[in-house]
C-alpha cells in the first residue's frame, strides 16, 4: 500500500472516530499511577454500535448481540492482502497465547477478521483462510453496505480499486487498527497500527483489568 495511501486512510480514520479533537483526553483513568496502555486509546465512554447484519465463516448468521457477553478484537482487512493481513492476524494470534497465560478466559478477547473485500471474500474462503492462523479466529463477511455502516461507526476506512464485474484482479486499501469491543458490544477502544503481539497483549490486558 503505498505511503500516502496509507496517510489518507489514517487521517479518515481518526476523522471518523474525532481524535483530531483531543485524543489525549481518552486516556482517563481514576489514578496517575493506575498502569495505563502503551498505545492503546480508550474511549471516556463506550461508543454504542448500531445492529448490523454480516455471515462468519460456516455461513450462519452474525448480528450484534453475537459480540455481547465476552471482550473481541476486531480487525478489517481481506484474505488477498499481501502482508498488512496476514501479519496483523499473526500477532493477533501470538498475543492471544500470551493473554491466555496472563489471565482468566473471560478476560482474553475473542478474534474477528471482518472483510472490507465481500466479492472475493466467501464464507468458505475465509474459512480456510482463518485455518492457517487460528480457527478459533471468526471471520466476517456480507453485503458491502453492511460491512460500511459498521466500519464507519468504529473509524474504519477502506478503499476498493474500481473493476468490471467479475474481474477479480483489483486492490483494497484499509485502515489496520484493531478495535476493542467490551461485552456489552460497544466499541471500547482502539490499537493503532503498526501491531506486535506484545503491547497488544498488554495494553488489551490493562485495559480490560
């Protein structure tokens, strides 16, 4: 993805999530000496998500009551992506067992990959897609104005390179940050890019805790 591409889609993102307007101000906490994230931006207050309607990975429906009743991570990228994607999703994986041995179940994050690129991006493919990473990993997909109206609400822009039907050969551009959702299902806070396992780990946890 080339460097100003990337600008673009970072300035979009923090546009849409209005941290131009004061990003220092999310990161409130009830003491100065509280442990605080390293870079991980928590919301003052969680952002409620509008009902959405996407299928994961065997096919079954995916609302937004299935994000309730456990902590997720949420990352927007497609099963093409040539190097963002599948690093992202290593150390999404990576962090995973580092949470797993820092704390209860109930405070590790569930994983959702959900596709900014539904042409190509079928159940079945993200399916075995997923496998190479972590199957626990849900994958998402649906129709384009499903997969708009959410990554607009969580900040997330993305970008598909003009084609003619049935011509699978085009780009796609995203934004790579990571969302927090809290089990109530609103948008907690969230990890910008570039990602390595360990601060995702230890923010997410410190945040959580």
């Amino acid at each position: 993805m080339p460097a100003t591409t990337r600008s673009k889609l970072l300035i979009i993102s923090l546009a849409l999530l209005g941290l131009a307007a004061g990003a220092t101000t999310w990161r409130i906490y009830e003491t100065r000496t509280s442990p605080v994230p390293e870079a991980l931006i928590v919301l003052p207050e969680p952002r409620v998500i509008a009902d959405f309607a996407l299928t994961d990975q065997s096919g079954e429906p995916f609302s937004l009551d299935d994000f309730r009743g456990h902590w997720s991570l949420l990352f927007f990228g497609f099963t093409s992506c040539p190097d963002v994607c599948p690093n992202t999703l290593y150390q999404l994986t990576q962090a995973k067992t580092l949470m797993q041995k820092q704390a209860n179940s109930g405070q590790v994050p569930r994983i959702y990959l959900v596709s900014v690129d539904p042409e190509r991006d079928t159940p079945d493919k993200l399916a075995e897609y997923l496998h190479y990473f972590d199957p626990a990993i849900t994958g998402l997909t649906g129709p384009d104005e499903q997969i708009k109206a959410l990554a607009v609400q969580l900040g997330i822009a993305y970008f598909i390179e003009p084609h003619d039907d049935g011509n699978l050969q085009y780009n796609v551009d995203h934004s790579a940050s990571l969302l927090l959702l809290d089990p109530a299902g609103q948008l907690f806070g969230v990890l910008p890019a570039p990602h390595e396992a360990n601060r995702i780990a230890n923010d997410v946890l410190t945040a959580i805790r």
